[in-house]
C-alpha cells in the first residue's frame, strides 16, 4: 500500500489561477470542496489531461448537521441516519485493498442513490430559502462528484485527513498572523509538508526532525536520503 504524504504549497492569496499553477502538469483526482477556483482543472481541453473531481461527503454532511444541531426535529436527521450508513460501510473496509473496497461499495452507491432520492423530495416540498433546502441543493449538485468513490476502490468518502492537516494552520495563524514575506511562507509550507507528512504515518514529528537533522549534520549520504522518509525512519537506539 502507498504511503501517505502531506504536500503543502503557499500561495499569496485565494485566486483560481493558483491551484491551476500548483497542479498545471497532474492528471488525476482531485477532493475537495466546491471552490470555484477549482473549476478550470476539470476543463475536457485542459493540458496534460482534465482533473477528474471528487466531493467530500463530510463536507455535506456537516451542512446537515449544523441544521440538526439547531434544531432537532429537522428531517436533517433522515438525511445525517442516511449519509451514517455509508461511513458504516467504510469503517468495515478501511485497510481493505482497493478492489475489495469497490465492490463493498456497490451497496453504498445504492444507499447513496437513495439519499439523492430523498434529497429530491425533500427539496420538492421545502421553502427554497430555507437552510435544508441549501445544504441539499449543495450535495444534490455534486452528486455525480459525491457518488465518484463508490466505483473507484482507491479513494476516500471524504477528503478529512487533508482537512485535519490543514487545522494546525487555520488556528496558528490567527496567533502569528504573517509570515513575513513570500519566501517566509514557502519555507513555512515546506516545514508543513514535512511535519504533517510524518504525523500521517505515526511518527513524533519532533522526533524525526530533530534525528534527521541531526543525521544530516554529520553527513548522512545524500544517495541514502531515502532512509530518513518518515516511513523508512527507524527510532534511533539509546
């Protein structure tokens, strides 16, 4: 299985063009939210190859549930017992190759159908300005999106571990504000990309840090630096 990996790039700001910079030679998947600066990798012309999308159904989910949390006796309930049911689903198949898991999916897909199903009707009888009607109108309008990782074994029902990553970030930089410049900010994701790449695979990131610089401080050959990835770093020995 392939290991996991956190890459961060900083951007001076939110526009679509930079996304596109980020990724203007990758071909493949992408999870994400609905952010419209996304929008041109999915283009059928882009170069190499479009992107293909896929949603995050935590994401509509947690629309859901801010509505239930209100209040209670909101059908968001239905909806929250129905989008429940697919993440049963994947907590009985989340070390499973990906064959296995998209043939386990078969039966979500069919429970995911039945949310859209009743998302419909829901939207069909509700106040069109109502906070239920919105929160579906978002996951009914990505449901091709939401429904990409019932056919594919290799992705996820929501794109969490990236989100999770990127909390440390959204909090800390309400204490520390800027990054000083632009160089600041690339080096600081560069740090990110490191730290949380060894979090993803279990390791005390302060740990392999400090071990790996100092490996590299005493010479540590540059054609074996594939030793000190996080998932080939072994605990040094007292």
């Amino acid at each position: 299985m392939d290991k996991p990996a956190a890459l961060f790039r900083y951007s001076p700001d939110r526009k679509g063009e930079r996304p596109r910079e980020h990724l203007k030679t990758f071909a493949g998947f992408l999870q994400a939210d609905a952010y419209a600066g996304f929008e041109r990798l999915y283009a059928s012309d882009r170069k190499p190859a479009p992107i293909t999308p896929v949603a995050c159904w935590a994401h509509a989910r947690r629309k859901l549930n801010d509505i239930y949390k209100a209040d209670p006796n909101s059908a968001a309930l239905e909806g929250l017992q129905m989008i429940g049911e697919l993440y049963d689903v994947e907590r009985q198949i989340v070390r499973e190759p990906a064959d296995f898991r998209r043939k386990a999916r078969k039966l979500s897909k069919l429970k995911a159908l039945d949310f859209f199903a009743w998302a419909d009707d829901v939207l069909s009888r509700a106040s069109a300005r109502s906070p239920l009607a919105e929160a579906l109108r978002y996951a009914v309008k990505l449901k091709p999106q939401l429904l990409a990782y019932t056919d594919d074994g290799r992705l996820e029902i929501d794109n969490n571990p990236a989100e999770n990553a990127l909390r440390g970030i959204a909090v800390g930089r309400k204490n520390w504000m800027f990054a000083g410049a632009d160089c600041g900010g690339e080096r600081a994701a560069a740090m990110y990309s490191l730290l949380e790449t060894a979090k993803l695979n279990g390791i005390n990131p302060q740990e392999w840090l400090a071990d790996v610089l100092d490996r590299i401080g005493k010479g540590h050959p540059i054609n074996r630096i594939d030793e000190l990835l996080p998932w080939n770093w072994a605990t040094p020995q007292a």
